[in-house]
C-alpha cells in the first residue's frame, strides 16, 4: 500500500474545511499549527484556501503531559498567536492525530489565552483510524 500525497490531502482538507465553516457561520476563522508538523500543514491548508489572515503557532512541549518523563525538546520555540483568542473561531491544525495527546496539550495551552468560541481540528492523518499502512 501506498503513502497517500501530501497535495491531494490538503487539497481535499480545504474543500471539507470550506464547507465545515460554511454549515457553522463562520467568516473568520483564525488558523494555529502545532509546531513542528503542523505548521506547514497549516501553511499549505491557508494557501489552499486563499486566505492571508496572520497564522498562529504553538509549541506545545510545556503542556505535555509526558514532558517530566521526555524532558525538553531542543528545539522548542514559544508559541505565537498574533490575534486574540477569547471569542474567536479557531482552527487548530497538526500533521498527524494519534493518541490524542498533543491536541489535549494545545487545547490546555489556548485556553490559557483566552476562551475561543470554538475549536476545529483539522490534521492531515488520523493513525488510530488507520489511513496508513
């Protein structure tokens, strides 16, 4: 079996995230990535959609819950979120969701900047579902 094409994916991720914001309201959705793979995911998600709005990061490492047992990354970078987050409509985005435990760590990160309106996340593979070989 195959690796599935970054491209096509992203392609695909926009045409569902289109019409997710559409059946929700949503006109101004503010986009994370989760570092280090999210990020150009995210990046890549935006192009896709048109849209320049200022992209948000996160580094998640501090909210981990296994940060005492793996200790600190060398290459953790602070997190940046150029908008407010309390009352916005935020699209959270990584590259892979497997246990779940990085979103559970950014959603404890952003709610320390604020309470959102909502959250949607959006990752390029789902591994507990099984997409890949």
């Amino acid at each position: 079996m195959s690796l599935p094409n970054p491209a096509d994916l992203i392609r695909q991720m926009a045409v569902d995230l289109r019409a997710h914001l559409a059946r929700r309201g949503i006109t101004e959705p503010r986009f994370i990535g989760i570092r280090t793979g999210g990020v150009w995911v995210a990046q890549a998600l935006q192009a896709e959609m048109a849209d320049s709005s200022p992209l948000g990061t996160l580094d998640v490492s501090f909210y981990r819950d296994d940060f005492s047992q793996n200790g600190l990354h060398p290459q953790v970078r602070p997190s940046e979120l150029p908008f407010e987050v309390e009352g916005q409509h935020l699209v959270l985005i990584d590259d892979v969701l497997m246990s779940g435990r990085t979103i559970r760590a950014a959603l404890n990160e952003l709610f320390d900047y604020g309470r959102p309106a909502s959250v949607t996340l959006v990752c390029l593979l789902d591994l507990d579902a099984g997409e890949l070989p």
